[in-house]
C-alpha cells in the first residue's frame, strides 16, 4: 500500500503535465512526414485524452530525489541490457537542458513499431509493476503504458510515429550524479513544449534556449518549429519561437 500511495502522490507529474506531453504527441504527428492512416491519427488522438486524464499529484521533492534517481537507473539499466532504444522526456529532460524544477516527474519514450509492442509490454510488466488492469490492451490503445518503478510511477510512451524515431536517435547520454542516461535533446525538448500554452511551458523554452544558446542546432530545429506552427495554423508558436533568440 505504502508504495502504491507514493505512485499516486509523488510519482506522475500532475494533470497538467500530461496535457502538455499530450498535446506534444498530438503535435509531432503534424509535423513534416509521410501522411499516416486515419486510424493513426485517431489512435494519437486518444493517447493525447487518456495522457490528459493520467492525473497524479506534483512530481517528488528533494527529500524524494534518491528514490527517482533509483527509479531512473532501474529503467534505463533494463532498456539498456535489452537494447530497447529510449529517450528520456518531460521534468528530467528539462532538468538537463534549461531550469531546474522544483517538481519533476519520469516520462521515458520507448521505439515501438508495428508488431513488436507484445513483446516490449510483456518485458516491461515481468520488471516492474503495471497499473492498468490490463496492462496490454490499456498500452495498445492509449500508447502509454504507466508503470510503476522503484516506487515511483513512470508513463512510458510507445513511439512509433517518424518523428519519434528521430529523436530517439539524436538522444543524448547525459550524466546525471553518476547516472549515464539517453535524454531527449534541447531541440527535441523544445518541440515537445513549444506548443503548449501554459506559462510554466513557455517559461521551459526560454529556459532552454537561454541555458543551451548558439549549442542548439538551428539549422535543425527552425525548419521543425516553422512546419509545426504552420501545421497547427498558430503562427504564434513562430514568433514566440524567434522572441526567445
């Protein structure tokens, strides 16, 4: 019980956050490639609803770090031995690349294609917990599969759109008190909560763009930042974009 509590209560990020890593799957599917099917798309879309009712409390405090960073090595330790690619997303990416939180929260995009899921959720549920009653049908419908790791809850995201792929592979090993993690890019992180229309999101951007500077790759992440805004028809994701330079 004592563990279950903490996943409740200090695990997931709360509501808010999953609307915005929602809203983010939703939006790289907007973004420049192959057309997909509309079963695709309807599929994304429900991920986007069941990430924005994934509700949790605040992420852990500090007297909680110990048991995220066990958490953390956990996961990627078992990714790793088992070559399962990953990246690392939402408050531990931003703690890598802009301002540090107060709240952070474990969300862990995993490769996924067509045809392997079975075999990727029956792995992770003989390592750790599943919360879903079905864990299966819950991760193939929803494409999030929340787990919990160490005590802590984590929502791990079967990618499988183009763009997913992508930043997988620009994922880079950063070194967190010892801990040799993949996190998702600056670039990436930028994208997954430009989109978002919560000041705290935008206040990351800035952060970002502030602490990473001529480091980002422009050349890369302006072309995805222009298509998303005109993908979307909000042209104020552009301007915002260029206000943070």
């Amino acid at each position: 019980m004592g563990r279950r509590s903490q996943v409740g209560s200090g695990a997931g990020a709360g509501a808010s956050g999953r609307r915005e890593r929602g809203a983010g799957r939703c939006a790289r599917g907007l973004l420049s490639f192959p057309a997909r099917k509309a079963s695709d798309a309807d599929r994304t879309a429900r991920t986007c609803r069941t990430r924005a009712r994934l509700a949790g409390a605040p992420g852990p405090g500090k007297g909680a770090m110990s048991g995220l960073e066990k958490a953390l090595r956990a996961l990627s330790s078992f990714l790793e031995e088992r070559r399962f690619p990953y990246m690392v997303i939402g408050g531990v990416a931003n703690l890598a690349w802009g301002r540090p939180r107060s709240t952070l929260d474990i969300d862990v995009t995993v490769w996924s294609p067509a045809g392997a899921e079975s075999a990727l959720i029956a792995a992770l549920c003989s390592a750790f917990t599943a919360l879903p009653a079905e864990p299966e049908q819950f991760a193939l419908e929803t494409r999030v599969l929340p787990l919990e790791v160490e005590g802590f809850r984590v929502d791990l995201i079967l990618g499988q759109l183009p763009y997913e792929e992508q930043a997988i592979r620009r994922a880079r090993l950063v070194d967190m008190e010892g801990l040799q993690v993949r996190v998702c890019s600056p670039e990436d992180l930028i994208v997954h909560k430009i989109i978002s229309d919560r000041p705290r999101d935008l206040e990351d951007v800035r952060g970002i763009v502030r602490a990473q500077g001529a480091a980002l790759d422009r050349a890369y992440l302006d072309p995805l930042v222009r298509g998303l805004a005109a993908d979307l028809a909000r042209p104020g994701i552009w301007d915002f974009y260029i206000s943070c330079f």
